[in-house]
C-alpha cells in the first residue's frame, strides 16, 4: 500500500471512506470477503477434484527447474544449469497459460466487484505474473538461495528497485493489491493448518498477543505524547504497532477521527519497520539456532504487517530445513524444522489481528466520551464485529474443513502423507506460494522511499520505541514464558 494510495481513501473530513457501514452489501464489496470467497472457492474446487480421484495440482504448479542428478535424470531441487530453464518451460508452457487464464477469472470477478479498472488491472497483473515466474527460477537458483535470498525476498527487493529506481506508471497500482494478495493466502493458509493446532494453542496466541498489543501500545502512545504529537496521531502509530500494520492504523484512525494524513504517516512507518524485521528477525533467530515454532512464534509477535510476518517466516523455515542448517536448528516436537509459518499464523493471526475491532471499539469510545465529543460518531458494540477482518472466519472454516477430511480418511500420518497431501494439500500449498509472490512484489513495488520519508522525525522515534518493546518483549514471551507451547507447535 503506497503512501498516497492510502491518502486517497480518506475524505475531508477525516474519515475512512473505506469503513462505512455497508450492510449485506459488504458481502460482495468488501476485500475481506472477496479473500474468504476465492480461499474457499479454490478449496472447493480442489476437494471435488479429490472426491473423484484426481487433483487441480496440473494448473497450480510452480516454477521447479531441477538438476540432473547422478544419472543424468533430472530432480526436483534448486537449479545449477541454465541451460535447463528453456526445456522446462516449453514442456509446461500449456500449463503456465492455463494458470494465468485462471487467476485472470477469479481476480476479473472480484476486482470488478471492488470497483477497481479492469483495463488498469489486466496489464498489470500481466506484469506481476511474468515478473513472479522470473522470480521463482532466480530464486530457486542453488547460488542465489545459499545467499539466503528466497523467492519473497527476492521479490521484495526487485519491486522496490524498479519501484524507486525505474518507475511505474501510477495506474499501474491497480493491479499492485498487496492486502487481498496476502488476505487470500492467509485463507488458504488454513487449509494447511488443523484446527486441533488452532484450538490448542489459540489461547496461549491471545494471551501473548495481548500482552504485547497493550504494552506496545501504550509505549508509543506515551512516547508520542511527551513528544507533542497529536494524541489522535498517537493512538493510530500505537495501533499500527501493536494490533495490526496497515489495517490496524486505518481502523483505529476512523474510529478516533484523525486526520486524513494520520493514517498515511502510521503506514508508511509500519512498512519501514515491517520490511526491516522480514530481514532482521529470520537473520537473529538463525544466529541463535532457534526452533521454527519459536521463530514464528516470535516473529508473529514482533512484526507489524502480515505480508512481512508470512515472508519472514517463510524464509525462517527455508533457512531451517536447508542441508547445511537441519542438523544445526533444533527440531521441532515433532520432529520438523518448518513450522516458523504454523507459530506465525498462530501468533499474528489468531493472535494480534482478531484484536482490531475490540481496539477500535475500545479507542471510539475513548475519543468520543474524553477528547473530544464533535469528533466522530458514537460508538457502538458493533463496531467490534465491523472492524473485524473477516478474512480469519476464511482462515478458520478452511482449516476445520481440511480437517475434517483428514479425519475421513483415517487420520493417520501416513494416508496423509501418501494420499491428502500431494493430491489435496500440495496444490493448496502452490497457490498459496503464488499469492506470497504476488504480494511480496505488489508491497516493493508501492513502496516509495520518498513517501515514506515523508513521515517526519517525532513520529518515528515514537513509533520506534513501540519496535523496540515489542521486539524485546516478544522475544521473552516466545522462547522463556511460551517456549514449551511454541515448541510444540506442529505435534496437534
């Protein structure tokens, strides 16, 4: 989300133009339930495909080049030979068709629906899909993963040359919607979870989340407010440190009335920080050897936006199941060194982002019946159910179905294994890694390093000081107080 394509969506009066109740309609207008809609259309479609004893994973394959292994038969695997890329792609060439035409359609549907131009969408996304399967064969490359440079971040980086170096035509942004990327993922991402993990470490999640939510929260609230800053101002830079990112600056800006330009200056901050910890956190948890449970459990904690989180993750559990690392990185209770996705799904998503509507609530009523009774509406208990994103009841009715079907099937490890995750999981696996890339691309691409410095120095400092806490504090939480759950976290 750019600085000013956020600005945009605020009116004169200061208020989200995007938050307005729209009753049923909001079923078919807003991202959140576009995400739930194509998540759950996708699961559905796949589990028909695996009723009747076949699969989607034809259309929903992934750039694997290989390389030849002793014999001279070519295996999955990072790439040494180049001269490997041309045969590989004019075997699947058919597929690769196939795939864009299909994500063309659900997007061509939903994007229409959320009001956006189709003819600004198509050469757009045109551009994100041949640039993602560059960015799958780069990153795939035996030399450029042992540099720690995964396909997320790689994608990263090469938006925000092009986005700062070349440049783009703004219309282009159309097609650039990093939050209904990374909202149909996290959809899809429940399909991969049971929700036995989800019931079981659900508390231990909000417990830590909200810990964390109200001390960072508070620091930076504080810390602003000894600084002079706008107490409105205040509680958004709180908000978007200690809920949520973005969509935790943009709800709790309507709900206390800020300025138009107060939730701008919150999510330019957000995104500096977030893209620094997708860095940072997966370098330090490697320098320390921590489990990937701990790891996510960590990073789910200590970031502020769920792209970031997922792509610092992601790169955790690469980092953790390489052949130079899975013997240095403690296993997990169940024996795997890749579960930093499962605890930061856990930790941000059950956790931290289920909290938005109680902080908007909560901040509304604060704002209406303490700073300043002419600024915004009443609030309501209503409120809380608004600002809720939707997009975790996709997260959670796609885990429970998944389940579900494990469960017919026996639910053992190995009809697992041998049958539901190839055929039924796998596929789910590959959109869900396509939708990342696209994400990832879409967040460098709409990043522009002089609208983010456009944020000013008193709200950094007091944004930074929320980082610092919650990074420290996060920390504490997931490998002293929590380390016995987020060990764990891949045996339920």
């Amino acid at each position: 989300v750019s600085f000013m394509a956020t600005k945009d969506a605020w009116n004169e009066s200061g208020e989200d133009k995007r938050v307005q109740s729209m009753g049923w309609k909001e079923l078919w207008l807003k991202e959140d339930w576009w995400a739930i809609w194509l998540g759950l259309g996708f699961l559905v479609v796949a589990l028909l495909f695996f009723a009747n004893g076949s699969s989607i994973k034809w259309i929903t394959l992934v750039p694997a080049i290989g390389h030849a292994d002793a014999s001279g038969k070519i295996v999955a695997g990072q790439w040494t030979d180049a001269s490997l890329i041309a045969p590989y792609f004019a075997a699947h060439i058919g597929q690769y068709i196939a795939q864009f035409v299909m994500w063309l359609v659900v997007f061509t549907i939903s994007i229409k629906a959320l009001g956006f131009n189709l003819r600004e969408f198509y050469p757009s996304f045109l551009f994100i899909y041949v640039f993602s399967i560059i960015i799958f064969v780069v990153g795939t490359n035996h030399t450029v993963h042992d540099l720690n440079l995964e396909p997320p971040l790689l994608a990263l980086i090469l938006g925000m040359v092009i986005s700062n170096f070349i440049g783009l035509p703004k219309w282009m942004d159309t097609g650039f919607r990093v939050e209904f990327y990374i909202k149909t993922a996290i959809v899809l991402m429940g399909a991969t979870l049971p929700f036995t993990l989800i019931i079981w470490a659900g508390p231990v999640a909000i417990v830590q989340a909200s810990i964390v939510s109200v001390v960072t929260w508070m620091v930076i609230y504080f810390v602003a407010k000894k600084m002079g800053i706008d107490r409105r101002l205040a509680a958004t830079l709180g908000a978007g440190g200690a809920v949520c990112g973005v969509s935790g600056a943009i709800a709790i800006a309507g709900a206390v009335g800020a300025k138009k330009d107060h939730a701008p200056i919150a999510i330019s901050l957000v995104i500096v920080w977030a893209i620094v910890m997708i860095f940072a956190l997966p370098m330090v948890s490697k320098s320390m050897n921590l489990p990937a449970g701990v790891a996510g459990a960590w990073i789910g904690t200590s970031e502020f936006a769920d792209a970031a989180g997922l792509a610092a993750a992601k790169t955790y559990d690469d980092m953790a199941s390489s052949p130079e690392n899975k013997d240095v990185i403690p296993k997990d209770a169940d024996g795997k060194t890749t579960d930093a996705l499962a605890g930061f799904t856990l930790m941000k998503v059950i956790g931290r982002d289920s909290w938005i509507g109680i902080w908007a609530f909560v901040l509304a009523l604060v704002s209406t019946t303490r700073w300043d009774r002419k600024t915004g509406s009443k609030p309501n208990p209503g409120e809380i159910w608004w600002r809720f994103p939707k997009f975790v009841l996709g997260f959670l009715v796609c885990s429970i179905i998944i389940t579900s079907v494990v469960s017919a099937h026996g639910g053992d490890q190995a009809t697992y294994g041998k049958v539901i995750k190839p055929a039924l999981v796998g596929p789910i696996l590959n959109l869900r890694t396509w939708l990342f890339i696209f994400c990832f691309f879409s967040i460098g691409l709409t990043t522009r390093f002089r609208e983010l410095a456009a944020a000013g120095v008193k709200p950094f400092m007091a944004f930074t000081s929320g980082v610092v806490v919650n990074v420290i504090l996060g920390f504490i939480l997931s490998t002293i107080v929590f380390v016995e759950f987020w060990t764990k976290v891949g045996v339920h």
